[in-house]
C-alpha cells in the first residue's frame, strides 16, 4: 500500500513575460515518512528548479488507489462509495474511498477510474470528482542497481579459463 504526502515547494517562478514571481505548488510523493517525503521530494524537483526552494508543508494524502494515466495532465480527487450489503440486516452499507485519477478532463477522470475498477468484485458509486491543484505524482520506483561480476577473462594464459574470450559476455 502507498503513503501518500502532499508536498508543498515554495520558489522562484519566471512567468511567460519574463517576470520572477514566488509561487507555491503541491507535489504529491510515495514515501514511508514525512523525513523519507521532504528527501524525496527534493530530489525529484532538484533538476526542475533553477535557485533556491523551499518545502513549505507536508501533509499525509489518503488515497485508496492512484491511476496514473501518461495521456492525462490534470489530477482529480475522485470520492466513490464502495457498496456492501449487511447481510444480517439486509441493508446496504456505503463506505467512502478516496482515489486519484490523473485525466484531461472530468469525464475522462471518470473514464479512469471505471477502467480501474473493471477488475474489482466491488460494487461502487461515484460521488464526487474535484479537479486538485497537484502539478505532479511522484509513486516510488524500485531503483535495481546490478552489481558487476570481476571479469573472468583476466585469468593467467594456459589455465583454461580464457579460451571463451569472444563469448559477448
């Protein structure tokens, strides 16, 4: 399950006629903590920033699930109500989820989600879709690093080993 942060920088912007403006943006990161947030999200808007800026806020997002969608420019905080059924009392319970779609539009938010969800045995209701302010979704990704093996081409002549040299190893 993800932790969500809602991270707010605080820098110096130049708008299209050239003016430096401070502005402040949300920036949304998969992190465990808020200290493992605030590293983060530094290091994601390092390369993005020329100057100085500043983590303002950092406040814990709750969403259920996030789709991410690259054709989307936009994020919208979507309200659904997952539908049970009590089976003692034969009423219909309605528990409210919050999930983020990443759309060009209203209706294509929807598209998302709808989409995401196919796959569920959840009956759900949406009831609210609200476009945010989040300029960006930062999830984590597992960097792999691959640890080079020594060359065992170097072995001495004559000991066998280094008959192979042409392998494409």
């Amino acid at each position: 399950m993800h932790n969500w942060f809602e991270c707010k920088i605080n820098y110096e912007k130049t708008a299209e006629d050239g003016v430096q403006k401070k502005v402040t943006e949300p920036y949304l990161v998969d992190a465990l903590s808020f200290t493992e947030a605030e590293a983060r999200i530094i290091e994601e808007m390092r390369p993005y920033i020329s100057g100085e800026f500043t983590v303002m806020d950092i406040k814990r997002a709750r969403y259920a699930e996030t789709f991410l969608n690259d054709n989307g420019d936009r994020f919208y905080k979507v309200k659904i109500n997952l539908v049970t059924l009590d089976e003692k009392s034969g009423v219909e319970k309605k528990t409210p989820v919050q999930m983020l779609a990443q759309a060009s539009t209203l209706h294509d938010a929807v598209s998302v989600i709808d989409s995401g969800m196919q796959g569920t045995m959840a009956d759900y209701v949406i009831a609210s879709v609200v476009e945010t302010a989040l300029i960006d979704v930062f999830p984590f990704v597992l960097e792999v690093k691959t640890v080079k093996k020594p060359d065992e081409e170097t072995a001495l002549p004559g000991s066998g080993s280094g008959s192979d040299s042409d392998s494409g190893e």
